[in-house]
C-alpha cells in the first residue's frame, strides 16, 4: 500500500503558546480517507494547514520534524509553497467563497497559475462542478456572484474549487460543521467517489461522520495523536483508553 | 410607588431624560454653525457666480473679471498631489497592512505617519521651499507645491488605506494563499479590489484636505496674482484657497460680491467631494459580500 | 504558465511595496534635516538671551519669540475649551444615543467641517464673527486671541469627534448589555461604563484635536490681529496676539534667504515641530497601549 504523506515528529508552536503539536508521527496512505478525530484544540486543524504550509501565514514560532510528501520534505524552507499548496488542496469549516463570481471562484486557482485559455478554463470549471455534485444547480448562472449560494452549495463549490486545481490531496477542515444534513450527505457522497483519485484527510466535526466515511482513523488529543489505525479497529477495539472515553462520548 | 418619592435628581429615568435631551441640544448646536456657514455662504455668493466668474481672467488687479487662473491652479495642484501621493500611499498602506511584521521597525514607520500628520501645514510649506524650490531648484512652481502637498496628503491616505485593507477579511487571504495565489497576487485580485470603496475615500477625503491648504503652497507655488493658465509644471500658479487669502486680506477696495462668489466655488468643491465620498460609501455598503 | 517571470515581478513588487513602507521614516528625517539646517543658525546668529525675550520685532533685529509661544499656546487652549465638551459630547451623542437618522445628519457635516479649508473660516471669522465680538464685548478691533480661538475650536471639532466616536463603538456590545442587564439606565452605563471603557481613545482624540489647532495657520493669521504681545493676563483673549504659525506664514514671503531673520523663522519651525511631535507622540503612546492585537489566522 502506497504511503503518500509521512509525518515524523512534527512539532508546532504558535508564538503566543497556543494549540501546539509535539511529536506527530502518522503515515498517511493514497487512496484513502483519513480522518483525524479528537476534541476542539487538540491541533487537527494546526495539522491540517502544516500539510499545505498554510501555518505560514499565521504566527508561528517553531515547527520541528519532517512531513514527506512524496518523500519530499515539505517543510523545507526552499520547498516551492505555491506548487505544494496547488497538489494539497483545502477545504474550510465555513463555507469561504471569495467574493467574485461563481465561475470566477473556480478559475481563480488556475488563473493565479497563469493559465489564460477560456477554453481550458471552461472544461476545468464545467468537470470540478460535476465533481462536487453542484453542475446541475448552478450551470445556468455561473456568473452570479458566489455569495448569493446557499451555504451548502457554497461549500460544495469550495470543494470544486479545490478540485479545480487537480490536486494530490485533499484536506477537509470540519468541511460540513456549517451545514444543513442534506448538503452535510451530498458532500460524504462526493468524498466516497473522491477518494479514487485523491488521497483524502478530513477533520470530521464529529465521532459518527468519521466513522460514516473514514477507512483510517487517528485520535488527536492535545497536540498528540494517540492512537491511529483502521477505522474499524479504532471503533471497535481501541488500544488506548483515552481513546475508548472519546469515542464513546466520555468527554470531548 | 416608591420610585416617585425620591427627590427629582435621584430619579434615574428623569436625569437620563434630561441628559439625554441636553446631548442631543449640544450634538445639534456643535453642527448647527457648519449649516449656518453653508447656507450664509451659498446666499451671498450665489448673485457673483456668472459665466464669466468663473472662465474670465481676473482684471483691475484682481477686483474685476474673474477666477477662471485659480480654479485651473487647483485642479493641477490636486492632480498633482493625487500623482504623487496616491501610489505611494496605497503602497505604503498595503505594506503596513499585509507585510510589515509585528517589529520595531514597523513601529518607526508608524510613528513617522503619526509624526507627518501632527506636522503644521506651514512647516510643510519651510519644508518644501527648503527642499523643493531651493536645494532640487524646482522654483516656486506648480511641482514643487505639488510634492509638499503631496508629502502633507500622505499619512491621511496611508492610514484610511490601512485601515480599508486591514477591513478585508482575513479568511480572503487564507483562502486565496490556498489556492496557490502568491502574496501579491492576493492582494491584487481579492483584497485590493475589496478594500477599494475605503481606499477611494481616503483619497478623496486626503486631496480635498490638499486643495483646501494654502499655507503649504504660500512658498512653494501660489502665485499672488497671475492673469494666464501655467505653462508647464515648472511654473507658479494661483490658486483658490490662496486667492480667496489674498482678496479677502491683501488688496484694499476689494468688491465684496467677488469674494463672496470665490468661496462659494471652494465651498461648492468641498460639497461635491463629499458627496462623492458618500456615494461611494452607499454603493459600496449595498454591494459588500461579507 | 511562466513561473520564473512570474517571480521576478513578485519580487519587484514587493520591493517598491517595502520601499513606500519605509518612505514615510525617509520623509520625517528630510524634513527634520530642513528645518534644523537652516534653523540651527539662528542659535549662534541671534544670542540665546534675546531669542527667548519678550519683543519680536525683526525690522530692528529684535527676534525674542516668546510672544509667538505664548500667542499659539493662548489660542491653542481657547481653541480647547470651545472643541473639547462640544467634540466629546458631540461623539457621545452620536455613538451612544442617536437614532440613525440623526446620524445620518451629524456625520456628514462634521466630514464637511472638517473639509472646509481653513481660508474660508478665517474669511468668515474677519466678516461675520469679529465684528459680531467687536460689537458685543465692545473691542476696539474684533480680531483677537478669541475670535481665533472660536474658529480653532470649530476646526479640532471634527478630529475630536470622529475619533472619540470610533474609540466609543469600539467599546464591546457585551459591556453595555452587562450593565443595562443589571438594571442601569442607558444614561448610567454611558457615564458608568462606555465612556470610562473608551477613555484612552477619547484622551487620543482631544490631544490629536488640540495638535491640530496649534500647527493651524491661515485662519489664525486671518482673524487674530497679528500683534506680537506679551499676554499678561487673561485680557489677552480680547486682544489681538500672534501665534507661531502666522509668523512664519506672513513673514518668510518678505525675508531674504540666509538672513538672521530666515534662519528664526525655521527656528520657530523646529519649535513647532517638537510641539506637535510631543503632542502626537503622547497620544500615540495612550492609544497603543490598547492597540494590542493578537490576529491569528481565522475560519
């Protein structure tokens, strides 16, 4: 089984001492959903944005480790971000749709990468739409700013936004912790085809979407991973007693 | 009831109505002078404006003719303020905003805005003669007054810039670095574009404040009495805050009605700059997406 | 897509984005280099004894500035008296009580006042408002200390106002709900809680305000008489004095350059700018100290 991303002893402050990790070693596998479960703070999120290198936005004091994608050490200060953060794609708690239009929050990704072909821009548009499962509600007005959406179709449309860019792998940061049931199934569905093509990890806002959707499972409690295996093993049999509290809703 | 019985200045609900109706006499008295100047000055200048007072040259040293020179000077003295000071402003702001760290560095470049704000105008204008007229030998021109103006204007449109950009949500940045957009390219097609209606009002609001100065251009610029449009930007000009200085103190025998008619035109200039102000706001307030 | 290119003009970019960033420091030091070049001279040209004495009159040679001080501070604390109850009552009026339809009003002519170029107050003040003082208190000229001080005050209004105002909505909801919650009238929590919650920027307000009218010029120059005079007492408000301001503005138009009499001229420039400079830097220090801002990335 292909292993896409290792994680080696990553370790993560902010400079105002806040939601750190310490020591983080997980081996992520292609094709695969991953879903990182645990209480609030306990430094999913944190995780998720040192895959792409987006942590370097926000104020951080110190990372320590490794994390291979591809066996490239992404960390790396020469590391090229724009082309990392184009094969590792992200999804947002709220639904963020720039402020342009529908069309135009698609294409974005590739325009900023300088592709200027309508024809090329139209395809990439028409196939991340059908992706997402929204084709068939906007099609007719892509132009429409992409704020008049509904919630659920505005997160529908930040995933194709991401697919869009034909990315290796995709984060999903509570992806549906804004949405209504119907559009929270709609996204699940997506993800389950999804995951064919793409590697998948997704920070589920609870303990029952994890187990609807995930194949691996790592229990995340401040800022350490204390347990990671099959989804199935972690429901059933958990090693860790921790780990057994959460899931059966002791706490978190 | 209990209440009532308290003596009258312990009741809380009677002060805040007394309180209350004593603010909103002092909120209504404290603008009620700007009304009277506008409606003073709209009335008594009205019967100068013509045709010809406002396209003819000045004549009979000025007490005849018209103001058609200082109209022209100060269209090219904002323009010019607007040539220099706005793109270096907005590049300013966008640095403060989206770039400088949180170092000391940044807090020198902060207090150097707040120190060219607190400047008077007329320190800016010993400055500019000293650097502009005299030690680069621009002359008393319509340059020289321009880049002081343009140094005066730029703390205002940094800091209502900044704080436009700084507006913009920050999740529009995160998003966009996302997507693999650059740090400049974010800033030119998400946050700049977002945080134009703000950017445009401190740059309206910045070169109504520069063409209203006069003390600024006294050195460097203003031409007391000049009966032709400039020639080029090497040369003084009249302008009409300066004009309506020298009309209202320096000639003697000057016909009221014309400078009357005079601030009337500066005060018609300020009015349609805020009104431009207001307009952007509105549109932009009805067009926000966050 | 061509990423080198791409990169290049990034970087170009952000260089001329950090060079304006820092041009603001550049233009500060310039302009301090200016005035003390050709103010420091007047140190040894003119003996300190008679550059801080009582007379100022150039045309002898007589260069003691002192009365010029006096006149700004004079006109300076007029000036604070008229801005500072109505601008903060004004603001409070408006961030705390207004319906919005009175905002509607109060905004935009406070913005116009504070549009409205100096020229024109001061035209004002030498038509309507001196011979209004002349005849009331019965003045044998209306243009003095008080007359510029009323038309001061109306120019550090909008200043007062607008900022008073923001520090006055930047006060948290929840502090207000907190208190009316407990039973205080709206007129309790404004005086009790929002106005002492907020009282660092409203002080930011009334320095940056008061900084204004003592670099002020040409209505100062128009309206207060342009003498000289040692204020004694608080006569002086209905006496015509001269400030800082007005002596550089009437005078530098008339000096040789280099002369004794130019170089105090830019000496009082430096006066004034560490003024101001003092004045901006203690605001400036009330405000930041609430400044603190911890932004982290969000979502």
């Amino acid at each position: 089984m292909k292993e896409k991303i290792i994680v080696e002893n990553l370790g993560l402050k902010y400079s105002d001492g806040t939601e750190s990790l310490f020591g983080i070693n997980l081996r992520i596998q292609a094709n695969k959903i991953t879903a990182l479960i645990g209480p609030a703070g306990g430094g999913k999120s944190t995780f998720l944005r040192t895959l792409n290198r987006l942590n370097d936005l926000a104020d951080v004091a110190e990372v320590s480790g490794k994390v291979l994608i591809d066996g490239v050490d992404v960390l790396d200060p020469e590391t090229d971000v724009i082309a990392l953060r184009r094969k590792v794609g992200i999804v947002f708690s709220r639904p963020l749709p720039l402020p342009l239009s529908i069309y135009k929050n698609i294409s974005y990704g590739l325009e900023v990468a300088g592709e200027k072909k309508r024809e090329v821009l139209d395809e990439a548009v028409e196939r991340a739409l059908h992706l997402a499962q929204l084709w068939e509600e906007v099609n007719d007005r892509l132009d429409d700013p992409a704020a008049a959406l509904s919630g659920g179709q505005q997160q529908r449309l930040c995933l194709a936004r991401t697919l869009a860019l034909k990315p290796e792998i995709i984060l999903l940061d509570e992806p549906t912790s804004a949405l209504d049931p119907i559009s929270t199934l709609k996204i699940e569905d997506s993800l389950d085809e999804l995951k064919k093509e793409y590697t998948i990890i997704i920070a589920p806002h609870n303990t029952q979407q994890a187990a609807r959707v995930a194949d691996m499972v790592a229990f995340f409690l401040q800022g350490e991973v204390i347990e990671y295996d099959t989804a199935a093993k972690i429901y059933t049999k958990p090693q860790d007693s921790r780990t057994q509290d959460y899931i059966t809703g002791k706490f978190g | 009831m209990q209440k009532n019985k308290r003596p009258f200045f312990f009741n809380p609900k009677l002060t805040e109505k007394i309180g209350v109706s004593a603010l909103t006499l002092v909120a209504f008295l404290t603008v009620a002078p700007i009304v009277a100047v506008v409606i003073y000055i709209v009335i008594l200048g009205a019967p100068a404006i013509s045709w010809e007072f406002i396209t003819a040259m000045p004549r009979d040293g000025m007490r005849a003719g018209g103001i058609w020179p200082a109209i022209i000077g100060t269209f090219y003295l904002t323009i010019g303020t607007a040539i220099f000071s706005v793109p270096l402003g907005v590049a300013a702001a966008i640095y403060l905003s989206e770039y400088a760290g949180d170092n000391r560095l940044t807090r020198y470049i902060r207090l150097a805005i707040i120190n060219l704000a607190g400047i008077p105008s007329v320190v800016y204008g010993l400055f500019g003669l000293g650097l502009f007229v005299i030690f680069l030998n621009f002359g008393t021109s319509i340059l020289s007054a321009s880049l002081t103006l343009s140094i005066m204007t730029l703390p205002v449109i940094i800091s209502t810039t900044e704080e436009a950009l700084r507006a913009v949500p920050q999740s529009f940045r995160v998003v966009s670095t996302s997507l693999g957009a650059t740090k400049w390219q974010t800033i030119r097609r998400v946050v700049l574009p977002q945080a134009l209606p703000g950017i445009l009002t401190g740059v309206v609001l910045g070169l109504e404040r520069a063409a209203g100065e006069t003390a600024p251009i006294l050195f460097t610029g203003a031409a007391f009495f000049l009966p032709r449009l400039p020639n080029s930007p090497l040369d003084a000009t009249m302008a009409l805050p300066y004009h309506l200085y020298v009309i209202s103190t320096q000639v003697p025998g000057m016909p009221i009605q014309i400078q009357y008619g005079t601030v009337l035109v500066l005060m018609v200039f300020v009015l349609v700059m805020n009104l431009i102000v207001t307009l952007i706001r509105s549109r932009a307030r009805a067009r926000r997406q966050w | 897509m061509s990423g080198n290119k791409l990169k290049i003009s990034e970087v170009l970019i952000t260089r001329g984005i950090q060079f304006s960033g820092f041009s603001s420091i550049l233009f500060v030091l310039m302009i301090l280099y200016f005035l003390i070049a050709q103010g420091l001279p007047a140190l040894t040209e003119v003996p300190l004894g008679e550059l801080f004495n009582t007379r100022w009159y150039p045309i002898e040679e007589y260069y003691g500035i002192l009365p010029l001080i006096l006149g700004s501070l004079v006109v300076t604390l007029g000036a604070s008296l008229v801005a500072i109850p109505l601008g903060v009552l004004t603001a409070i009026y408006i961030a705390e009580i207004a319906p919005s339809w009175a905002k509607e009003i109060l905004k935009p002519l406070v913005e116009l006042l504070a549009g409205l170029p100096s020229v024109v107050l001061g035209f004002l003040g030498i038509l309507v408002l001196s011979p209004f003082l002349r005849d009331t208190f019965h003045l044998p000229t209306g243009l003095t200390a008080l007359t510029g001080s009323l038309l001061l005050g109306m120019i550090a209004i909008p200043t007062i106002v607008s900022i008073s105002e923001d520090a006055l909505n930047n006060v948290p909801e929840i502090y207000r709900h907190g208190s009316l919650a407990l039973g205080a009238t709206r007129w309790q929590t404004i005086w009790g809680v929002t106005v002492p919650a907020a009282r660092s920027g409203i002080l930011t307000a009334i320095m940056l305000g008061v900084g204004r009218t003592i670099g002020e010029t040409m209505t100062v120059m128009m309206v207060t008489g342009n003498a000289p005079v040692m204020p004694d007492s608080l006569r002086v408000l209905f006496m015509p004095i001269r400030t800082m301001t007005a002596t550089i503005a009437s005078e530098m138009g008339e000096v040789a350059s280099g002369s004794p009499h130019y170089h105090v001229l830019f000496f009082i420039a430096v006066v004034l700018f560490l003024f101001t400079l003092i004045v901006n830097i203690v605001a400036s220090n009330i405000s930041s100290k609430q400044m603190k801002r911890s932004e982290r990335i969000l979502s």
